[in-house]
C-alpha cells in the first residue's frame, strides 16, 4: 500500500450507533487531519495532530473522537451521529511545516439514517 | 475566520479555449495550495506556492500567488477533456515557530472541458 488510505469506503449507521473510521499514511509524514466535505459547502478541518499530539479541534461536536495511537495511524470514532453528520469524510497527512502540501486518502462515504 | 473565495464556481468551455481560476481573501496566508478532486476521490495536490509574487507552471496550468499573500490563480492554456474536474484552493495560516496546520478551502470551481 502507497499513499494515505481510508477503510471503510462506504458506512450506513444509524443514530444510536457506534462505528469508527480508520486512516492510515505510508508517507513517514509527522502530522495528520480530518476533513469533512458536505454538499455546498467548502471542505472543513476538523482535527490535527502533530507528531501524535492533537493540535487543534475545529469546534467539532462530541459525538466524533479522535484518535491517534502513533504517527502513521488516525482514527475517528463516531457515536449518536446525527444525519446532517452525513458527508464524505477525509483524511490527509502532510510533512511538518504549514508550507507542507498535504496528500488526501480517498475518503470514508458516511450516512447516517 | 480565514475565509477564501473562489471564482467560479462553474465553469464549462470548449476543448482548446484558455481560462482562469481566481482565489481570493483578506487574509494573508503562509502558504496557498491547488488540488484537483474527482468525483469518489480525495483532493489531489496540484502545486504549494509560498512566496508572494510566486509563479509556477505544470504543463499547461500556471499558478500565480499575489504580491500580498492574499489570493491566487489558476491559468490553463488549451483546455482538455482530461482537465475536467474540482478545482480547489486552499490556504495554510501563518504559525509562529512553524508546524504543520490544517487548511482552509473556498468552494470550488467545478470545470467541465467540452470537447
């Protein structure tokens, strides 16, 4: 495997739910983020870690928690979602500067019914 | 709140015909950065500019950052079919003592090449 990748590609759940989405870069990058991207709407950051340490929450509700257990691997634990909490939901990595480019997985497609 | 205002957002031409992308804000960025998304796919970096006034050329595509740090833009000469797509900007905030950031993103110009 090359690159950042994301499991699952797709995820239904429910409101009363628990389901977590996993990240994982192959880049030997020190810093990592969730985006979601809805409809209409620009792409918005919700996480970042550098070097395992969360830096910044983007006002991002409780029912996601992150989780960054070493500096390849990101995930993020959804509980009680609500369904406009339906989205893609993006994971990038990047090197360690502001300057850095950042390089994207594919995506986790949520919906929440 | 950083904001980045990204114009057009739609935009259909025919295949040969030239176009620009314009990204603009009144924020100063440490850095301003391109991606190109397909539809299931997450963005691609297309180019990292950083230094005010900075031009870089990828092909057929030229991307320009203001003297200010403020905005930016996407040039594509002799448009293809193969450039349709999501075009986004998006910007790194300035950080004392550096680190990585995340970014802030306008909405997109989504760029259809008839051909």
């Amino acid at each position: 495997e090359t690159g950042v990748t994301q499991t699952p590609r797709h995820l239904v759940m429910g409101m009363t739910n628990k389901k977590s989405l996993k990240c994982e870069q192959h880049l030997g990058h020190n810093a990592m983020y969730w985006y979601k991207q809805s409809a209409k709407k620009p792409l918005e950051l919700m996480f970042v870690y550098n070097f395992k340490e969360q830096t910044e929450n983007n006002s991002v509700p409780s029912r996601f928690s992150p989780e960054c257990p070493n500096s390849s691997h990101l995930f993020l634990h959804l509980h009680t979602l609500q369904p406009e909490d339906s989205a893609l939901y993006l994971c990038a990595s990047s090197q360690d500067s502001s300057t850095d480019g950042q390089f994207f997985g594919p995506g986790t497609r949520l919906t929440v019914l | 709140t950083q904001l980045l205002e990204q114009s057009p957002q739609f935009l259909s031409i025919q295949e040969g015909e030239n176009l620009t992308v314009y990204c603009n804000s009144s924020s100063v960025f440490s850095s301003l950065q391109w991606y190109r998304q397909e539809p299931g796919e997450g963005p691609v970096l297309l180019v990292t500019v950083v230094t005010g006034g900075e031009v870089k050329k990828l092909k057929r595509l030229t991307f320009q950052f203001g003297d200010a740090r403020k905005d930016s833009s996407l040039h594509i000469t002799a448009a293809q079919p193969g450039d349709t797509g999501l075009y986004l900007c998006a910007g790194a905030r300035l950080i004392e003592g550096g680190g990585a950031d995340g970014l802030t993103f306008g909405k997109g110009t989504h760029l259809i090449i008839q051909p």
